[in-house]
C-alpha cells in the first residue's frame, strides 16, 4: 500500500515531459493515443492572447496530428515553432520547492539563547516538465494552409460536429470515439479547428527528433483555454501546468474556484530522498479536499527583468527577457506599429513593461470540469510560492544548558514534522515507517531520531483519533448514572 501511495503523481513535479496540449491527438494508427498531461504558456494582455503548446508525441510522426479549438483564422504570421527548453526552464524556476535549512549549535561561542530560527542555506533541492486531402465534406471547409516549421498546419470550420469527425475519417485519421459530442460546442460556438501534421522532410532538418512546441496569437474577447476537446482521448484524470504572463498581475479561473496549495510546511528530513513522491501525495490530498474543481496557484510573482527579487530562496537563474520574449511576452520588445489588430483593446500599454509570472495545476476529468477553462487577468501582485521547508539538526556537544533546550525541542519539532507529514499528505503515518526508521538519520541523539519518535507520533495520533469516542461514552455513562440517581431518590 505505501509503495502506491508514494508513487501516485510523483512524474508530474519531477519529469518536465509532459504530453500534449489540450486538443485531442488524432491518427492514422488504432486511434489509442492518450493525453494524461499538458503544460501551456499562457500570455494575456487586453484582448491579445499567446498560446504556446508543448508537444511529446510518442510514436511514429507520420501518424501524428493534433486538433486545437481556435476564435479566429489565424494567418500565417500568428504561428511560430520556439525552443522546447523554454518549458524546461520554465517548470524548473516555478515547480513546488523543497528548502533546506542548518540548525546551529547554540553551545558554540557560550550563547544560551534559543537559536531554533534556522539560517538559510545556499544550497536547495528542487524537484520539479503534409495533408493529403481525398475530398471534403460540405460542412467542413478549409479556411487557410500554411507550412510552419516542420508542420503543415489546416485551419478549418465546420458546420457540424460529425461533418469534421468525417472530414478527418476520409482523410485518413482515427479520431476518439467520444470526440463528435465534444466537438459540437465548439461548432456552435462558431470556433475554428487549428489542425497540426507533422512535415516529414522538414523535421529531417532537425537536429534531433523532438518536434518543437507551437505559438499561436489571436485576438479576441475571450480568454480561455479549451480542456473539453483533450477529455476526448483522455485516459482518466488529466494535469495541466499553465504558465501565465500578464502585464499587471495574476490571473485565475473565472469559472472555477481558486486555491492557494499549502505552502511553508516544515516536514521530516528524510522526505527530501523522494520530493516528487511527497508532493505528489499533497497534490492529490489537497485536490480531494478542495471538491475537485479547483485551480491550484504554485507560484506567482513580478519576474519584470529588472526586478531584482523573483523569488524568495530562488531555485536556479530566473527567466531571462530572451525567455520572456520567446513565452511570447511581446511588450518587452515595445509597441509594434505595424499591427493595428488590437487597436480596440480595452487595456492599453501605456509602455509598461511589467510582467508577472503565475504558475495554475489544474487536474481535471469530465465529471469534475465539465466547462473549458476561463480566466481573467487581476490586480493581485502579491508573491506566493508552493515551498516546503526540511531542517537540518546541529551537530556537536550540547552539554550547555541552551543545548539540553535544543534537543528538548528538537525532540518537539520533529514530532510536528511526522505528524504535518500525515495531515499534508492525507496518509498514515504508517506509510512512512520505512523512511522513518532507515538508518540514515543525520541526529546521532537517539531520543530525538525520526525512528524513536515514530511509535510516540502513532500512540498520541491514535489517542487522540479515540479521544472523541472516549468523551461520547463517558458522557453517555454520566447521564445514565444521573438518571439512575433520579430514579432511586438520591438526587
């Protein structure tokens, strides 16, 4: 059992290899292909929207080809290919943070003051991220195609949800049985069909086989991203990273409620062996208690190049304005004359160059999404950061009498450590017998190892789960007595 406690969303903190946009994957294969994550970067300002979608297809490219609902027809112009190391860096500057911290003696140099308030160290860990067209149907009709680095891209509109689903059938494309009732909203809703093929001779220019993510800007009121068509092909819960940038601060879900996941927890030192399994069980602890349909904020805060502060400890090198400006932030570059398409934004730049970075984990199924996504940009500035913080006890002699204090309460401490471990992770504290009990502890005090304090922590967690149940029965047995006492006159 704790085995599959621990492994449970653990890949989606720590591999930056995630699967694909929230369009459906179509193919010429045996239609299997699934969608268990996506990561986005997100760019909103005014009605002016960047979307750049990261691809990792597995499987043969020739049977690769990816459907995105889009508000317009976009022109050439508004489609590029970026680097897929932006993602990386990315999701490495902004995962959910394990922060070391050193206890110091507080024998050495005769301080008897309590010194518990830990120094911060410089070191952390960091766990994290060609179309041969037969024939076409009426109500499909092929609006635009371009070739775009090593994809060959089709936007289309249709008048009807089966008339696309048959399009791409005699075209030559396995589609997921569940996409035509996902399809039609979209329809109605007069949305266009980004279509993605990859172009085999132009991925051979490549220098390696990765096929590079896809940028797309579009002008329009609504800022949304469309998950409904992704539950077409999906295999259960999905996960979904968004990486927003706006001008003036956070953005959140407009349809969904929001939530902060729990940050600043101070947890026992053996976790930092296995983050992504912890962090992991957090998640999805937090998930079932918050009802599901919840946006998570991971991180947020003002990452403007010329902001010395971006974090707070920060996790490696921050996001350069070349990174900012491949995401998609145009602003950084100025106003481009030459575009006149979002002249009736009702936001004007007035020449900010502020950017504010906010990080989203959505996890989402039909039952608990049933709506796509929207958002909507805010005046929040305020920094949040999922961290996490593990201590590291002071070694030497304690004989002073602040030692004897220190090891008092270092003995306290870790208890609350096992215990927040449990309530963080919705686990026994069971499950965490073997971590506990290894013998890798750092404390060479036996009464204040992990190992001596797990037998307390389970005896007062259990006592007190009983305590309730032992009230109800006292209380019970009081109000039988006193009528009891009633019934024979002595009271």
């Amino acid at each position: 059992m704790k085995k599959r406690l621990l492994i449970i969303g653990a890949f989606i903190v720590l591999s930056p290899v995630l699967f694909s946009f929230c369009g459906f994957y179509v193919s010429k294969a045996d239609g299997t292909l699934k969608n268990k994550t996506s990561q986005v970067i997100l760019v909103r300002d005014g009605n002016k929207s960047v979307i750049t979608m990261y691809n990792d297809f597995k499987g043969d490219t020739k049977d690769f080809a990816m459907v995105v609902p889009v508000p317009v027809v976009l022109r050439k112009d508004d489609i590029k290919v970026v680097e897929q190391s932006i993602f990386q860096r990315l999701n490495d500057y902004s995962a959910p943070r394990l922060v070391e911290y050193w206890d110091q003696n507080p024998c050495y140099g005769n301080k008897e003051e309590d010194k518990m308030s830990a120094a911060p160290s410089a070191n952390e860990v960091v766990v994290t991220s060609a179309f041969g067209t037969k024939r076409s149907a009426k109500s499909v009709t092929v609006e635009a195609k371009y070739l775009v680095g090593e994809y060959d891209i089709l936007i289309l509109s249709a008048k009807e949800s089966s008339g696309l689903k048959n399009w791409l059938n005699e075209n030559g494309y396995k589609i997921p049985a569940d996409a035509e009732e996902v399809l039609d909203p979209y329809i109605k809703s007069n949305l266009k069909f980004f279509v993605v093929k990859v172009n085999e001779k132009e991925k051979q220019k490549l220098n390696n086989n990765f096929l590079r993510p896809i940028q797309i800007s579009f002008n329009s009121p609504k800022f949304m991203l469309p998950i409904r068509l992704g539950m077409a092909n999906a295999d259960g819960d999905q996960d979904l990273i968004v990486y927003a940038f706006t001008r003036r601060g956070r953005i959140e879900s407009t349809n969904y409620r929001n939530a902060d996941i729990v940050s600043n927890r101070n947890i026992p030192l053996f976790v930092q062996k296995n983050f992504g399994a912890f962090y992991g069980n957090l998640f999805t602890n937090q998930w079932d208690k918050e009802g599901k349909s919840v946006a998570f904020l991971e991180y947020a805060w003002n990452v403007t190049p010329i902001n010395q502060m971006k974090c707070d400890p920060c996790v490696g090198n921050p996001p350069t304005e070349q990174d900012l400006v491949q995401s998609g932030v145009w602003w950084l570059g100025g106003k481009d004359w030459n575009d006149y398409s979002d002249v009736d934004n009702d936001e004007p730049d007035n020449g900010s160059k502020n950017v504010h970075f906010t990080r989203l984990h959505f996890r989402y199924n039909r039952k608990s999404f049933p709506q796509d996504l929207m958002f909507q940009v805010t005046p929040n500035t305020l920094n949040y950061q999922a961290r996490y913080i593990i201590t590291h006890p002071a070694t030497g002699d304690f004989n002073c009498a602040a030692g004897k204090k220190y090891l008092q309460d270092l003995r306290q401490r870790r208890k609350k450590e096992l215990q927040e471990l449990t309530v963080l992770t919705g686990t026994n504290i069971n499950n965490w017998q073997d971590e506990a009990t290894a013998k890798n502890d750092e404390e060479t005090n036996v009464s204040a190892q992990y190992a001596t304090l797990l037998p307390q922590v389970k005896d007062e967690m259990e006592n007190k789960e009983n305590m309730p149940v032992g009230i109800l029965l006292f209380g019970t047995a009081m109000v039988a007595g006193a009528g009891l006492m009633r019934w024979k006159g002595i009271i």
